[in-house]
C-alpha cells in the first residue's frame, strides 16, 4: 500500500523573497497524517494558519499566493514542488513573514533540506487523484490540458519572442530521482527590461543574479551562465509541479502545457475539482500496485473506467 509521508525531523532555511525583498525564515515541521500542507505566519497576533490548496490561493500575478483572514504567504511555488518532488504529504510550515525565501531561484536548496532531514511514511494510506477524461483550459495563445494517464506526466512547451530564449520543449515522468536531478536545480528567469520595470513598480525588489536568471538583449548576464541548455523549460516544469500540487492529492495525469504560467496552473486544477466526472480518488493496495509507489503505474482496473 502506498502511504502517506512527512519529515523525520525539522529544518529550517532563510533568505530574501523575491518581490518583497524581505528576510524571512522557514521552518518545515512533522504532521500527522491527514494534515496536508500548513502554513502558519508566525508573526502574526494571533498567528493564522493557511492550508496549501487550490481553494485558499489569492494571487496568481508572476508568483503563487495563498491567504486566509488577510494573511498571505507568497511565492510558494519552489517550496511546494519541492515537497512534491520528495514525496511529502503532510507538513508544518513555519514562517515569519509574507514570502517564501527565493533561495538561490530554484528548489534545490529545499530538496537538500528535505532530504537531511529524512523522511517518515506514516501509517494512513495515500489518496491519488486519477484523470479519467481530459479537462482543457484555454486564454488567449496559452493552453493547457490534462489528460489519463499511468503516471504523473508534464510536458512544457515554451516560446518567447526573444533571440536569446526562444521556443524550449521538455516532457518527463514525475519521480522523486527525475525531480532531483532533472528539475530541482533550474532557476527562475527574467529578461532585464522587465526586472527592471518590476522593480520600479514595487516588485522584484529581492532580485539578484544570485537567485535568478538574468536575460538581456544579446545573452545570459549570470556569468555562470546556465545549468542547463533548456533551462527555462525545465523551471516551468518545476512551477508547474508545485502549483499543481494545491490540488490537495498526488495527481496521476499527464499535464501538457503551452506557454503557461501560474494563473493558468491554478485555473486548470480548479476546473479539474470542479468536473468530478473527470477523475476519481483512489487508494493503492499491494494487490493491486506491487510498484514503487512514486512514481505509480495505473493498475488496469483504474484506466478501464476512465
């Protein structure tokens, strides 16, 4: 049987959010199975906790948000695909201010965290949301569809009117080992003339070519230059992971995507919850899944009523 899991023991990590530009520290404590995901703002008289879910995000403007009675926690999304990508159910979230950390732009930092700390499979079962018929949602030039599948799937089609970025296309398996070596470690992008006007505007105030990618005119400005030679690609694949996962369960579907960001991610899940007929929730016994639990194949019996 497939179980749910948490950490072993807390971690803690700090830094500067990327819009506010404000140091926060984050601590991920143990649940009890059946939490889910938990921010706390600790700062707060008295502190106000927000579920991680689909139904509590109250922005979706360049990062993720999530509030409840006036509180926020912003730009969640690298956290929250890391704890996806590690296979954490249930989790404290312990913050001191508005914004999650930006790290170093990518979610490897919190995957080495994670991983320190150990990770402990819990004794209730795990639910996965199956995709029985494909839900579409369409604005403008961008789209994104999911469809069944026997695994959780992404594939990202990216395409920007710059020469330095263009068109990228990636798709891949969602597995703890794939995650960590393939998606944790790509940063977030911005091109200069952008950034620039953010930060005139506000936002971005945390930005620095030490946690993100920096594209100009005629190149990369980081003179490490890139981790990978798709990137960008690979960073939409890792918000994607993380926006996805305020669905509230481990999705068992293949999510294709074309020149999405978050407020397309969140309008795919709610549309998703919304037409029950298009997918169902199941738990995994060993009779009926003798595989690795994640990623996890579809027994048949599950695509047959799709």
């Amino acid at each position: 049987m497939a179980f749910q899991k948490t950490l072993k023991n807390k971690t803690v990590f700090s830094g500067v959010g990327l819009h506010s530009g404000k140091e926060t520290i984050v601590t991920l404590r143990p649940a009890e199975a059946g939490t889910g995901i938990v921010f706390h703002r600790i700062d707060l008289t008295p502190p106000v906790s927000i579920e991680a879910s689909a139904a509590n995000v109250v922005n979706t403007r360049l990062s993720t948000t999530i509030g409840r009675n006036g509180a926020v926690v912003a730009t969640i999304e690298h956290l929250m695909a890391a704890l996806r990508g590690c296979d954490i159910d249930n989790l404290h979230v312990d913050i001191d201010g508005a914004e999650v950390p930006i790290m170093d732009g990518s979610a490897v930092r919190f995957v080495e965290g994670i991983r320190e700390a150990g990770i402990k499979t819990l004794s209730k079962p795990r639910k996965y949301l199956v995709v029985k018929k494909p839900v579409t949602v369409i604005d403008g030039d961008k789209k994104v569809t999911i469809i069944p599948s026997r695994y959780f799937k992404v594939s990202f089609d990216m395409s920007f009117n710059h020469p330095v970025v263009k068109s990228q296309f990636r798709t891949m398996t969602v597995d703890e080992e794939a995650f960590k070596k393939d998606i944790s470690s790509a940063r977030t992008f911005g091109f200069l003339a952008e950034v620039e006007m953010l930060k005139a505007n506000g936002l971005a105030q945390g930005a620095s070519l030490e946690n993100a990618v920096a594209i100009g005119d005629d190149g990369i400005l980081n003179k490490e230059g890139l981790r990978f030679e798709d990137e960008f690609v690979r960073h939409k694949i890792l918000d994607s992971i993380g926006d996805l996962s305020l669905i509230g369960y481990h999705i068992i579907g293949h999510v294709k995507a074309y020149k999405c960001g978050h407020d397309m991610n969140h309008k795919l899940i709610t549309d998703l919850l919304a037409k029950k007929d298009c997918w169902k929730l199941v738990e995994f016994t060993a009779k009926e899944n003798t595989a690795t639990p994640f990623p996890i194949s579809m027994p048949d019996w599950v695509l047959s009523e799709a």
